[in-house]
C-alpha cells in the first residue's frame, strides 16, 4: 500500500520535472487519499470508461491533474506511459488540466476553482433523478456515487459554496467530496484569507462532515467514505493534509505551482527510500490496481450488463426510454409535437418557451432543469413538480438565487446524459460565463434559456438590461447562441437545442410580445440566417435578430411605400450557425454585390460589421422607463431607422 502510494507521488513528480511545469503540492499531499478511492472503492471500468452506471469523479482542483493521470495509467486506463512523460505537451493526452472527451477517465473538464464541485452536484443529481425514473424493486439499474476532490481554492470560490448549499437542501447523499486541507494556497497561508469553520459551514448546509486528522491515514479515510456510502445526505470528508509531502519544501506555498526539480526530487527518494528511478514503474503497482479497482469494476460491469438485458425484459418501455438516454438518441417526432405557429400570433418569446418545455418534456424523459428564483418572469420549469428530497422523479429544480452554480449544475446533469435546462435574464449572463464557457469547451449539450434579452426590458433599467452579453456569447467559441424573432423561430431554436449532441446552446427570448409575420422550415431556420422577406430589385439588405426582425419589416414596408426604396430583410438568429454555412449559401442570403447593409438589433454592434458596413446597436448601458419609451430613445422605430437607412 505503502509503495503504491509512494508510486503515485513520484510518477507524478516525474511529470511535473519533465515538463518543468505543474503542481507538485497536490501530487505529494493528496495521493493517499486518491489511491484509497481508487483501490476500495471507485467502480468504473477502464475497459468500458463511457459505463453508464460507473462511479463519477470529479477533480475540482484540476491543477492536481499530474495525480490523475498517474492514477489512470496505473489503474489500466488508455494512458500510455509515454503519454505521461508528454505531460503538458501540445497535442498530448495529458494537458495541464483535465479535459473530458480528450482523456480516457476523466469524467469532466476542471481547473476554474470551484466548477467541479458544482458539476459534481449535477451529477450526482442526475444519477438520484435517473435511479427514481427507471430502477424497480428487482432492478437497480442506475445506483451509483458521484466524488470530488477539492482544495482549499475551491472552497474559497462562491459557486462552490452555492452548489453545496442546494445539495445539502436536496440531500444529495449519494454525493460525497473530500476536501484536500493543508492550509495553504499559492499565496501563502490560507489564514491570510479566510478564517472560516468549515465543519460548522457544511453541516449548516445540511452536510455529513468527517475530519481525517492526520496525513496519510487511509484507513481513517476509508472508514470515513464507507460511512458516506450509507448516509441519508452528502458527506464532506476534511482530509489533513501536507502539501509538498517530503518535499524540503512541505507544508509550503512554494510547492503549490513550481516543479520540484530533478535535484530535490533525487534526494527525497533517497529520504523516503524510494529505490526506482523516474518514470519506473514495478509490475506489482499494476497487479495490485488491477486486483483490486480493476476486477471490482470488470465485475460490476459484467454483472450490470446481465441486468440490463434482464430489464429489458421485464421493463421494455423502460428500457427502450433509458437505452435513448444512454446512446443520446432523440427518438420523437417534433413536428408532430411542436407544430408550427400560426401567421399573426403574437407571444412574448419567454411565453413560447414555457409551452414548448411542457409539451415536449413528456416524450424526453431525459429533460430536466429550472430557473434561478424566477419561473414566474422565465416561463423556464420542468414538470412533474418540484425535484426534491421526497420527489426524485419532479422534473423542476428550484435553483434559488444561484446562476453560478446553476450553469455548473446543467453542466454536471448533462455529462450524465441528461437534457439539461437553466433559466435566468440574459444580463445575469455575466455570472454564468465560466460555467457556459466550460460547457463549450467539452462539447457538451448543455442548454442555457435566457429572457429580458434587451433594453425593452423598461422600468428595471440598466442593471438589468443586457447589451454586450450577446457579443460576448457570440465570441464563445463552440457554443451555439440563438435569438429568435417569434414563437415559430422559438420552437426551432429549442428543437435544435434538445437535438444538439456535440454544442451547447444558449436560446435568447424577449420578454414582450412579438408576431410571427412569416414562417420558416426547420431546416433553412438551422442555417442561421434566411431571407425572412425579398423584394425585386432590392438596392439593400436589413439584418435582424429577434424582436428586431418584425421592426425591419417595418422598416421594409416603409422604404417601398414612402420612398419607392426596395430592400431585403435577412433574419439571422444565429451568426454561428450562418457562419458555418458553404460559401455559396451565405453568398445567396447576402451577397456580397449588395453593399448597402444595415445591422439591427438591441445590442453591442461591434460583432456585426463582418456582415454589414452599418449597424444600428447600443452601445450605450440602458435606461429606466418605459419599454416603449425606452426603445424610442434608443431611435428603434420604423420612421427612424428608415430614415438612417436613406442617409447610409
């Protein structure tokens, strides 16, 4: 055990001074905590690392990812000995941080602090969800814990603090995560900063908390997750640790982020009695991996995949819904579901949303998802009532006033397969960035609906009418932001989003009334921009997004009736979409022989000169009043645009 553990520090160790880049601290402190979860009692299966029903883990303090992948290579997982010594190397299987879908077990993306507790807590909610959906009293086909492993850095992070909080509330107890504690961060002491209980802190929060006191006591440890594993709420482990373990350095802020050195590194084999060189590995530190987390996890996954086939036939119907989850697979006809809406309707877009969810919520088990405090102005709620401790198959979480851990929340609930949904005003965009950002750069389907997209959101004013967050999504690379004009351009930007399986979406709505004055087919609406309506000898072309694009056909009508001026209008809701269009395509929707373009919408103009020469935006932060009122003051009417035009 001893020795493993020792393996574990110098592997690590080995790739830090190889790269001279890393965290060494972590790597020395919490591999006997990593090397106890693994050895007795993280399920999984190198050899099926996509299982469905394995054991989740979440390394929240992502820089400590040296420890990870020394653990995956000796644990049996598709990480070569040679892809260790490219730690850190472009194009390597072993990046600086964990990165999901890049490296075979690693089951998120982390190195934001703070994220990958709150996406453990998606996971783990996903997996209560999952298991009172589909097991039977016969047939525990998901039953599984979701564990982190965070920091101090982590703790320090408020997104943490918030997923913790609505964890505890939900009694999440399949949930378990062991927090690192050397006191100590890259600045010094963690005393210079907090002077916070955490024990009082987590039970307030509804948490089981255990303290491992003493470094390197994995027996302590073990006895402290077995208690964990048969609670009734999530367990927070304290486990004591030091960081920089044996280093001349331990227990030191200088060990956090600076490799070692060969040097230093070299004697402290000599002090701890480790006898092999750097990257030499003993057949006994595999055998015993394998013999222990190895054979669990090929025996558990043999013996799952005789239920499920049982399960199939017992429980088809069930069966049939949860093999769609697991293999992504979107079995429904939308049309059917979701017709087109009707020439003249009238509909806030946020209301269009609202029913949208209710209707196709009851053919995808897998949606799930809710609004941060505010249902009542989002329309954004599950069914089936209120997730809860007492209702694990309600289909509507209560966020509470939480963005920053809402977003992480989707994304944790979405690595599990789930269709994950988040409700919230655009402007609060701001706080869930890291998370939706997080989410692109997983290429993960994770869905984002935001409402009160503009500054017709009137009286709240400024503080709450968004201007720059549609430039800053839309500079997102791998994410999908969508505006539409209407309910008709709603239904297909949810339909995309529920169909999306490799980006995710944010779906952007207005919160007063917009008509649908045409219609489109989903599939020329997926090129993300369309001649919403053409004129003969069109001498311009108006580009719109959402509540603007009814307004440029205003603006149309008016240039033809009053000044005998014929333009196109173009509706984009989405410039990613259009912009991955063939050349050809875009080329029909706006030619590039038409140079007289002008840009409408609510917002940052800076992101629309790639396609116009003129843009009318804002940017300017909003006012208060009136919406109607304040929409003129920003000169968004028909007479005025019409009349900017003519002067272009």
């Amino acid at each position: 055990m001893e020795k493993s553990i020792q393996i574990l520090r110098f592997l690590g160790i080995d790739m830090i001074n190889a790269a001279n880049s890393g965290h060494p601290g972590i790597v020395l402190g919490a591999a006997p905590a990593v090397y106890e979860l693994y050895r007795n009692h993280l399920m999984a299966d190198p050899k099926n690392p996509d299982w469905f029903n394995r054991d989740r883990f979440f390394l929240a303090a992502g820089h400590g990812s040296a420890l990870l992948y020394a653990t995956l290579h000796l644990a049996g997982y598709d990480i070569a000995l040679e892809d260790l010594k490219q730690f850190r190397q472009l194009d390597s299987l072993t990046p600086g941080h964990p990165e999901y879908g890049h490296t075979a077990g690693v089951d998120s993306t982390t190195g934001p602090l703070g994220q990958g507790v709150a996406m453990a807590v998606g996971n783990a909610l996903a997996e209560s969800y999952l298991s009172a959906k589909f097991n039977h009293k016969d047939f525990k086909i998901i039953d599984h814990y979701t564990y982190a492993l965070c920091g101090d850095g982590d703790l320090q992070e408020g997104v943490t603090m918030e997923a913790m909080s609505i964890a505890g509330r939900l009694r999440l107890n399949k949930l378990i995560v062991m927090f690192d504690s050397n006191d100590i961060q890259l600045d010094g002491p963690t005393d210079n900063a907090t002077n916070d209980n955490i024990e009082q802190k987590v039970r307030s929060m509804n948490w089981n908390y255990h303290l491992v006191k003493k470094p390197n006591d994995v027996n302590a440890l073990n006895k402290a997750i077995e208690k964990a594993k048969n609670s009734d709420k999530p367990t927070f482990i304290e486990v004591k640790s030091i960081i920089g373990y044996g280093s001349k350095d331990q227990g030191k802020s200088e060990t956090h982020g600076s490799p070692i050195g060969v040097e230093e590194t070299s004697a402290m084999r000599e002090r701890m009695g480790f006898e092999y060189k750097p990257f030499e590995i003993p057949d006994e530190a595999y055998l015993e991996f394998k013999n222990t987390f190895g054979k669990r996890g090929a025996d558990a996954y043999a013996e799952w995949m005789k239920m499920l086939a049982k399960y199939k036939d017992s429980y088809f119907e069930d069966y049939r819904k949860l093999i769609n989850i697991i293999e992504k697979n979107i079995e429904i006809d939308f049309d059917s579901i979701i017709p087109q809406v009707d020439l003249g309707t009238k509909e806030a877009t946020r209301n269009t949303i609202g029913k949208l969810i209710n209707a196709l919520s009851p053919e995808l088990p897998e949606m799930i998802g809710g609004s941060a405090d505010l249902t009542a102005s989002t329309k954004v709620k599950g069914i089936d009532g209120n997730f809860d401790f007492d209702n694990r198959i309600g289909r509507n979480i209560n966020f509470g006033v939480r963005e920053h851990a809402m977003a992480a929340i989707i994304n944790g609930m979405t690595l599990h397969n789930l269709k994950a949904f988040s409700g919230g005003f655009f402007v609060f965009a701001d706080y869930m960035k890291p998370a939706i950002r997080l989410s692109a750069l997983m290429s993960i389907p994770s869905t984002f609906i935001f409402t009160h997209d503009s500054v017709a959101v009137g009286e709240d004013g400024p503080t709450h009418e968004p201007v720059e967050q549609l430039a800053m999504l839309r500079t997102t690379p791998n994410l999908t932001t969508i505006r539409p004009a209407n309910a008709n351009e709603t239904r297909h930007a949810f339909r995309f989003a529920m169909s999306a399986l490799t980006k995710p979406t944010v779906i952007v709505l207005t919160r007063q009334n917009t008509t649908v004055t045409h219609k489109v087919n989903y599939e020329t609406f997926r090129q993300g921009a369309y001649i919403a309506k053409d004129l003969e000898n069109c001498e311009g072309i108006l580009i719109a997004t959402g509540s603007e694009v009814e307004l440029a056909l205003s603006v149309q009508e008016k240039l033809k009736k009053e000044h005998n001026v014929y333009v196109r209008v173009v509706s984009m809701p989405s410039v990613e979409l259009f912009l991955a269009q063939p050349k050809e395509i875009q080329e029909r929707i706006i030619p590039s022989s038409c140079t007289k373009r002008l840009a409408i919408e609510m917002g940052a103009s800076l992101t629309w000169y790639r396609f116009a020469n003129h843009v009318f935006g804002i940017d300017r932060f909003g006012k208060s009043g009136k919406s109607n009122e304040v929409i003129a003051s920003f000169g968004f009417t028909a007479e005025n645009i019409a009349e900017y035009f003519l002067n272009m």
